[in-house]
C-alpha cells in the first residue's frame, strides 16, 4: 500500500538527531471507492438495526429490544389497567413474559420454581398455637430440572417444533408448533403496524383510549385487521398475551412479576401460606388455634351487616355444581 515519500536524513544528521517515528501510510481514496463505501455503511446503519438492538439486548440478558419490551408493557397495561391499584406494567408482567421466553438462557431452565416453601412466613410454633420466628430457606429461588420430556416439551414450546430435535412428532397430523418467541415478535411488529394505520404512531405513543381502539381492532375486529387464531393452540396472540399477563401479575414473585406482591395485595391473597397456615395446632390446648388476622370458621366481616347475592356467573357455577352433585350421587 503506497505511501507519502518524505526525503531522508543525511547520514551525519541521523547519527546526531533521535530517532523520528515511522509515517503513518496514507490511503488515497478515489471518488468510486469513497461513494461505494459510504453506501456500505449507510446501509449497515439502516437496515439491521433491529438486528443490533437485539444482539445488544441479548448481550444484557434480554430477548426483546427496548422498544419491544416498551410496547409489550403497554399492552399489559390494556390487559390491567392502571387506576388506584397497579396495571400490568406496574406489576411486571413484561419482566414475567420476557423471563418466561429466556427460560432456556440459564443453567437449569427457569421453568419450575422449588419448594417447598418460600421463607415469607415463617414456621408454626406447636407448643402455643402461634408463628415462631424461624424461618424456611427461599427454595422458591432455585428452579428444579426438568426431565428430558419435559425440556423437549418446553423447547418446542418456546423455539418451535420444527427447530427442536425430536419436537416435531405431531407436525404430520397437526402441522407445526410455531414457537412463542417468534409468536411475540411477530405480533409486536403487528401492534404498532396497526397502531400506525389507525392513528400514524407506534402504540407506545398512543394514548389509553386509542391503545384500547388498537386493542378491541386485533382482538374482535375485521377479519384483515385482528390476529387469527394459532392452528396448534387454538387460541389468537391476545389470548395468549392476557394468559401471561396475568400470571405474570398474580403468580409468585420468583418467576419475575408480582412485583412487591402488588397482585396478591390487590387481589386479598397473602400468597404462599405454608408453612404457617391459618390455623395451628397448639400442644398446649391439644386442638388448633386460628390466626386472628386469617380467622377461618368465623363469618366474613364484608357479609354480616348486608350479605351480597352472587351474580349470574356464580349462580351458573353454583347450578353446575348442584347438576353434578345429583348426577354423581344419585344411584
């Protein structure tokens, strides 16, 4: 590669004078070349940068790209509102989705939390009937190994059945099982070209009511507009998206929502009881002693003073299971 010539020293004069450092060679660049290459990264910047994004987020630990992620916690808050309790965002539920598709990403999958308690209550203390001050190990923490059944099976339902060895058993009968990774992003990608037809924005930059317009159009809109049902689960991309919202929402902390236990507290529902319970034996008395904060025999305050009737989807249960009852106990 050419170089610029420089004269040299005389002998005399580089015996005398330090050592110069060597000149660095200079390219000269024609006119062709500087356009090719200008195109070469003009394009690299354009085209994969999704593709960047996504191998940045990967490099955190992400599966989904910053703008993914943000469009995916909108639609939880669709899913669970925010009002004076928490929406889906808030809750985690994208942190709960997100882990659920990188289960794979960690030595032993993050599929089935352990047990079998968590350390948020402690142990009963049967010499009085009351809760000790030991607690359990959070076993919750460590996720128990699946069996090579249940790795398969989990593989398959994560990457698909046509790119996990030995998945693709039912594809003959039933077709293939799309994974819900590529489900996920698929369908993000549909959210915000909907979202742009029917308001000109991304859906992260829409407001609530027209994020719910965008919502009600892929969930029961026209046939072209609103997402068709998956051929192996029967069921479309928001049946799935509310499914993991809300056991992102509701289901223990470990598994990556239920942030602050916010669901249970919105719900009334102290979670995981064991090993406490709610009511404990006491040695003492020889019989159990109730909790007086979790009374269990005692009338539910909310139904002395004005008992309210159930409404017609409890009274439907509530038929069922007097129809079974008869059915099942009549000779």
């Amino acid at each position: 590669m050419p170089g610029l010539k420089l004269p040299r020293a005389l002998p005399e004069l580089a015996a005398a004078a330090p050592p110069e450092p060597s000149p660095v060679p200079v390219r000269l660049v024609g006119r062709r070349e500087f356009l090719q290459g200008l195109g070469v990264l003009l394009a690299a910047l354009a085209a994969p940068l999704t593709g960047v994004r996504r191998a940045y987020a990967a490099t955190r630990g992400r599966f989904f790209t910053g703008h993914e992620f943000a469009t995916l916690a909108a639609l939880c808050d669709r899913v669970i509102p925010p009002d004076h309790d928490p929406g889906g965002r808030a809750l985690g539920a994208a942190h709960y989705i997100e882990r659920l598709l990188t289960a794979f990403d960690h030595r032993v999958p993050l599929v089935f939390a352990g047990g079998p308690f968590s350390n948020r209550n402690p142990f009963p203390d049967n010499d009085d009937g009351t809760p000790s001050r030991r607690r359990p190990k959070d076993a919750f923490r460590h996720f128990v190994p699946l069996t090579r059944v249940q790795e398969l099976r989990w593989r398959a339902e994560l990457f698909g059945s046509a790119k996990v060895r030995g998945a693709d058993f039912n594809d003959a009968a039933l077709g293939p099982l799309r994974g819900l990774r590529t489900i996920y992003r698929e369908s993000l990608r549909t959210v915000d070209r909907t979202a742009r037809a029917m308001h000109r924005r991304p859906f992260v930059r829409l407001g609530a009511a027209e994020q719910d317009a965008v919502f009600a159009a892929l969930d029961t809109g026209p046939p072209s507009v609103r997402f068709a049902r998956d051929p192996r689960r029967g069921v479309t991309f928001i049946d799935i998206l509310i499914e993991h919202t809300l056991e992102g929402c509701f289901a223990a902390p470990e598994y990556g929502g239920n942030r602050r236990l916010g669901g249970w507290r919105m719900l009334g529902l102290e979670g995981d009881d064991q090993p406490l319970g709610y009511s404990i034996f006491s040695r003492a008395t020889g019989d159990y002693v109730e909790r007086p904060d979790h009374p269990m025999s005692t009338p539910n305050p909310d139904e002395l003073a004005a008992p309210r009737p159930i409404g017609p989807d409890a009274m439907n249960v509530q038929d069922t299971i007097i129809a079974l009852t008869q059915i099942f106990g009549s000779p």
